[in-house]
C-alpha cells in the first residue's frame, strides 16, 4: 500500500469513528461464543452458544444464550446436549427477531467476516436449523479490528490482538476467556461461563470503540506504522495536527520577514 493510499484509508477511518460516535445510540456491539471451528472433524459447522448485543450509548445489553432458553424450557441441563438443535434455533429465531428491529442500527463487531466466524457463520447455522435469517446490509457492518487497524497499522498489538489490547488498556478482563479456555468451555458444557465471556466481550469491544474514539486508546503502534516513511506521510501527518501545521507556517512567514530584513 503507497503512503497516500495508507493516510487516505487512516482518515477515512478516522471520519468514520466519528460518525458513528455522534450517533452512538443507534450503534449496537455484536460478540458471540461458538463450538471451537479448530476441532471440528464431523465437517459440521460449529454450534453458536450465545450472542451478546450491547447499546453503544446506554449499555443496554439483549443476550441470548442455550442454557437460557433450556431454562425456560425446563430442559434439565443434563438433557442440553440431547437437545441442542431445538434450543439453538430457538436462540437464533430470538436473535434474528431483535435484528429484524434494529436492522436500522450500525453493528460493531471483531473480525465477524466470514463462515468460520461471523454474520455468515450465524446464517449458515440458522438456515441448517430451519430458520430464515434476515440480511443485514454490509453498510450496516463496523469491524472494529480493521478500524484499528486502517487507524495504527498492522503492527498496532501483537496477536491475540484483543486480549493483548486489553491488557496494554488495563480493561477489566473478569470472564474473559481466551480461545482454547472457551473451547474447553464448550466442551465441559460450562454454557454460563461462555455466555459470561461473551458478555464481557461485547462489553470490552465497547470501551475499545470509546477510547479509539476519544483519542485515549493505547497501542503499540510508532509514527512509521502509523504513517509510514516518506513526504507524503510527512505532509499527511502536518494536515492532520493542526498547532504542528500552524507552527510550521508561522516558522516559514518568520523566516520570509527575516530574509526580508536582510535586504534593508
């Protein structure tokens, strides 16, 4: 990528950020927990356990999880393995009935892009189990760890780049598990210990987005990640910081009456 193309990208980001922060209260968070799509050898695509959706502005969180729908159910947990494909589209058809009512809202997510993981891995899953899923714009998608980053760079964290982001943060990580913690997880049917992680996720993603937003977001990301080495980068950096851009034309305009004292 040339370094006008990459500053092009930063600021776009950037204007993007911004907008969907001056309209937070129609910005949702979207995190979900699933089967480890690592261990699968069935060729069966991976269960989805839980989905957290969380308001940008208020905190407001809808969650939807197996265990409570086997809950409301009575299923006894020990039967929630028997039962999975009815509990989980009975999860899904209360998921897809909020989105159906917040189509209109912008939706942030980490990383959600494809069938491993993501929008199209929650379709493919609901279509699998009967239902018909209802199809969210991609204009209405925000992947968050792109926006970070088109913002820093690759070398902004090192990989796992939410946990590391997190802890570089100092964010409360309670019920944060990582991937093979929530692999286990679903394997040893601990559903409210996955459910909780997917919380705290949703939850972290936010305040992930409020700290990118208001400039306070730490990261390991130096000038030349940010803006890469060359005039335009250069040029590109003054535009953006406003007292280095006035300082640097106060600098020539003294340096233009100096030449011109030396004339008289």
């Amino acid at each position: 990528m040339t370094p006008l193309r990459r500053i092009k990208k930063r600021n776009s980001a950037i204007k993007r950020i911004a907008e969907l922060d001056q309209h937070a209260e129609t910005c949702v968070v979207i995190h979900y927990s699933c089967e480890s799509f690592y261990d699968k050898t069935d060729g069966k695509t991976p269960r989805v356990t839980s989905i957290a959706v969380r308001n940008l502005a208020s905190g407001q969180t809808e969650s939807f999880s197996i265990h409570k729908i086997a809950e409301q159910r009575k299923v006894d947990f020990a039967n929630i393995e028997q039962n999975y494909d009815a509990l989980e589209k009975e999860m899904l058809d209360e998921f897809y009935g909020h989105l159906s009512k917040t189509k209109h809202c912008t939706w942030i997510h980490w990383n959600m892009r494809d069938i491993n993981y993501g929008f199209p891995a929650i379709e493919h899953r609901y279509k699998v189990l009967g239902g018909v899923p209802v199809e969210l714009p991609e204009e209405r998608k925000f992947d968050l760890a792109r926006a970070l980053i088109d913002v820093f760079g690759v070398k902004y964290i090192s990989h796992p780049r939410l946990e590391n982001l997190v802890n570089l943060n100092k964010m409360t990580a309670k019920d944060f598990l990582v991937g093979k913690a929530e692999a286990d997880a679903f394997t040893n049917k601990e559903f409210v210990k996955l459910h909780q992680s997917t919380l705290r996720k949703a939850d972290i993603m936010a305040n992930i987005f409020e700290r990118l937003s208001d400039g306070s977001i730490k990261t390991n990301a130096k000038w030349k990640d940010i803006y890469g080495l060359s005039m335009e980068s250069v040029v590109g950096y003054i535009k953006q910081h406003w007292i280095i851009s006035a300082l640097s034309t106060i600098s020539v305009i003294i340096g233009f009456v100096a030449k011109l004292q030396g004339f008289f």
